[in-house]
C-alpha cells in the first residue's frame, strides 16, 4: 500500500554503573538476535556506539540512532538502568518509544549475574511521569530475549500509527451534509494530536473536476476498474467520469500534501455532488482506500483519520460503514440462533452506500445509490460498489472530538457472520459480543456519531495503545464490557 509511514526503530541498551556492563551489552545481543531470527532484519537497528550509562553516553546514542534514521526508540533495560540519562533519552527523542526489561536467565547467577531490571522499570516509569514524557510500556514488560523481541513486534503496529499521524493532512472538501451534524467536530484535537488539515469547498473540487476532462490517463483508469469488477462492471457508461474523478483527487493530494507525507480524504458526496457530478464517489473511495489513501463519506473528518488509524495499525484497507440496523428476528432465527454463539442483541448490519473496497467484499457489482434515487434521477446516482462484506474476524473502532472538545475513542472486536444479507449496498452482518449494552452505554451514551471504522482482522490490543499513547484519557477509551462487567450508566437491575 502506498501513502504508510515507514518504521525504523532503534533499539538502545542502558545499564546502571554499580551494575555489569557486560549484563546490559549479552542481553542487548541476545534480545536483537532473538528478534531477527523471528521477524527478520530491517525494522531494528542495534546502537553499538555505547550502553547508555551517563548523560554524555545518552547524547552519544541519541545521536547514533538519529544517524541512522530512525524513528521510535526501544529503551532497553539490560540491568537496574540509570533512570536519568534512561529518561532524557526519551525525552529528547523525536519519536515513539518504548521501554522494556530484561528478565533474570539462570537460577545458577543470581549473584554477579543479577540485573534487577525488574526493580529498575519501576524508577523508569517514575521518572518519565516527573518529566511529563510519554512512553509505551506492555502490559508485562519484562521479559527474556524472545519474549522482549516479541513486545518490540507488537509494539511495531502503535509505532508505525504514532509516526503516521505525526506526518498527517486530512483534506477535506465542503461542510457536511445537512442533517448530518454527527459527523461535524471541532477540528482542535487535531492540531492537539499533531495532525494537519486542509479544508476546501467542493467548488473547488467541481473546478478541478473539470479541467481534467479528456485527461489522457482516463483509458488506463478504466482499464484498471474493467478488470476489477469483472462480470460486476453493470455500469460501464460511468467508469470515465469515476476515472476522472479518481484521478483528480490523486492530483490534489500531491499538489496539495505539503510537507506531510500521508494523507487522507473527508469527501463530499451528496447531496448536490450527484447533480453537479453526475455520479456517486463511492466506488473510487473504495478503491483509494485500498491503495492507502483512506477516503470518509459525508466529510467525516474524524471517519478518515480513524480509518487512516487503522490502515496504519493493520497494514491492510479498511471501511467506514454505518452502524446501521437491526437484524430481523427471521433472519436472526433461521441463520445465526444456534449456529453461533450470540444473541440478537449482539448482532447488527453495517452498512454504507458503496463505498467497501472490492478486496473485502464477497462479491461486487457497480449499481446506483437507491437511497439517494428516490429523489433523484438514477442516472446520476451511479458509481457504488454493492456486495456482502467478506465473513472473518473485525475490529470497530473510532477516534472522535466531541462537540466540547474532549478526545475519546471506542474499541470492539468481533467479526462479520457468513450470513447473506438480502439488502444493498456494501453492507454485512456483524456480531459483537454484548454489542446491544455497549450500543446503549458506548455508542449511544458517549455520542458517538454514526459511522465506525472497520480493520479486518483483530487489532483491539494495538488500537488500544494507540489511543492512549496520544493522550485520550483511558477513562475516554470505551470498550464492549464482558456480561456480568457493568457500565458506569448501566442500570443494576437491568
């Protein structure tokens, strides 16, 4: 995928003078080699130059790991470490960092070959709160070499995030749509979390629509959708104007991204864009989502840096969708009860008009936006890719501003059912474990707008960390409690 941070983590062994150096110097070894053998060379870079010691070692290798590129930091803690200079390494990094602990080896040194990291960690996380430093430390962050190697792994996915949105621009075109103030925030938290905006009128997209009529790359475009949709190409008659259309927005984000490196959009798509336009955007924000470039409908700022979130965290597309509706007791009877272990209440369909990559779908077909055509003529409501979302495990989750301005979050695993969903649009069935409380004291009792951002695949460890790591409060951070775990809201009898 194009439009992703690269990660270049730099791992920096400490060791507290009245300890052996040659403690923190083995296990350092040990650790990168335990990593390589597992996960490869190329994500970790060992710094060589000096176990961090003294203030003066700590320039030496905050220096080194700036040299060579890069960008987070692994703070190793091969024996108790000197929590000072530890810290100011931090400090001073430019980066997402981590702190780890080495784990005592043999029960046969425990007197010269003691580290006490375990002790050290302690004064670490002391020191960095006094400093007002932010660092992510696992859940059990002391380990043997594997087991530290396999905490920079996971520690990996929240890094690559923490670096993307340091390098973001969200560009947005037009308000949003009437009736949709769900989707409007205040554009603060943004700023607060190191994130760029640029708003523009959608005239100014009509305007740069427009001038690239008769682009000779239009044919190629087309081509390529042909090929994706295959025996679902049924509108072939708008493939050139999305083709323009993609392309246009693609010229925009280089002409416009600045000095930032990853982008994402918050589109326009109704509802005058169908009259002006003549289409419906949907199937081209699929299909830039699926190239990285993270597309929102209705100009849901915060949709598209969610959904860049977990583009970022997963490696892979994502999806905006409603949190739609309910599904019918004849459904839930015939195709779930009994076969899988949820109630109707932990079901639900989500849904939006087309916009699902073509990847994530079970099968697809180019249609036209029916919700949108019962007042409008269906010729310019083509342009959605319609289908039912692939079965297999999900994550919902979304970041969001509310109207007073406080960052809170919402994270929640399950999976979409391989359940055919006799409806339109691109659109599935969702089972989350106790979904209808946490609909009742998440959802709907933090405000939260309508539309989640779906990663496919179970990322709600990372995505967690994440959001912590950039300051929503873990307070902020709502999450489907386990049956018999009660909301703050929720009733005691029920």
């Amino acid at each position: 995928m194009s439009n992703m941070p690269e990660l270049k983590i730099g791992v920096v062994a400490v060791s507290r003078d009245c300890f052996p150096e040659s403690l923190s110097v083995n296990r350092r070894k040990a650790l990168i080699d335990a990593y390589t053998k597992k996960y490869g060379e190329g994500t970790v870079y060992e710094c060589l130059i000096c176990i961090v010691e003294s203030e003066i070692h700590m320039v030496q290798a905050l220096e080194d790991v700036k040299k060579a590129g890069c960008n987070a930091l692994v703070v190793y803690l091969g024996n108790f470490g000197p929590e000072i200079s530890e810290t100011l390494l931090a400090k001073h990094f430019d980066g997402p960092k981590m702190f780890v602990a080495a784990a005592e080896e043999t029960q046969d040194n425990l007197t010269q070959g003691r580290g006490d990291a375990y002790c050290g960690m302690l004064n670490a996380s002391y020191n960095l709160k006094l400093r007002g430093v932010k660092a992510y430390i696992p859940e059990y962050p002391v380990g043997t070499a594997e087991e530290c190697a396999d905490m920079i792994h996971e520690f990996e996915p929240i890094a690559r995030a923490v670096v993307g949105l340091s390098d973001l621009k969200i560009i947005s075109f037009g308000p949003r749509p009437l009736n949709f103030l769900a989707c409007n925030a205040p554009i603060q938290q943004l700023y607060n979390i190191g994130v760029e905006i640029e708003e523009n009128s959608e005239l100014d997209l009509f305007e740069a629509y427009n001038k690239h009529e008769g682009d000779e790359r239009i044919p190629a475009v087309v081509k390529e959708m042909e090929e994706e949709l295959g025996a679902g190409n049924k509108k072939p008659e708008i493939l050139p104007k999305l083709a323009q259309y993609e392309i246009t927005l693609k010229d925009w984000v280089e002409e416009h991204r600045g000095y930032r490196k990853c982008v994402a959009i918050a589109g326009k798509c109704w509802p005058a864009f169908q009259t002006q336009f003549g289409f419906v955007p949907c199937y081209v924000n699929s299909r830039l989502t699926a190239q990285g470039i993270p597309v929102s409908c209705e100009v849901d700022i915060y949709g598209a840096l969610s959904e860049f979130i977990g583009t970022v965290v997963s490696q892979d597309t994502v999806t905006l969708l409603d949190i739609n509706n309910t599904v019918p007791a004849d459904m839930y009877k015939e195709s779930i009860e009994g076969k899988f272990p949820y109630t109707q209440k932990d079901t639900f369909m989500g849904f939006h008009c087309g916009n699902t990559a073509s990847g994530k779908l079970a099968f697809c077909e180019m249609k036209y936006q029916m919700i949108m055509a019962r007042s409008l003529p269906i010729e310019v409501t083509q342009g959605t890719l319609e289908g039912d979302i692939k079965p297999g495990d999900i994550t919902f989750y979304r970041l969001q501003s509310t109207s007073d301005n406080v960052l809170r979050a919402y994270v929640a695993q399950g999976e979409v059912l391989p359940v055919a969903t006799k409806s339109f649009g691109s659109i599935g069935v969702f089972a989350i474990p106790e979904m209808g409380r946490f609909y009742r004291h998440v959802l709907i009792e933090k405000n939260y707008p309508h539309h989640g951002a779906v990663a496919f695949g179970h990322f709600g460890k990372a995505l967690f960390e994440v959001f912590k790591y950039i300051g929503v409060p873990v307070e902020e951070i709502g999450y489907n409690q386990p049956k018999g775990v009660r909301y703050p809201t929720e009733n005691p009898w029920g």
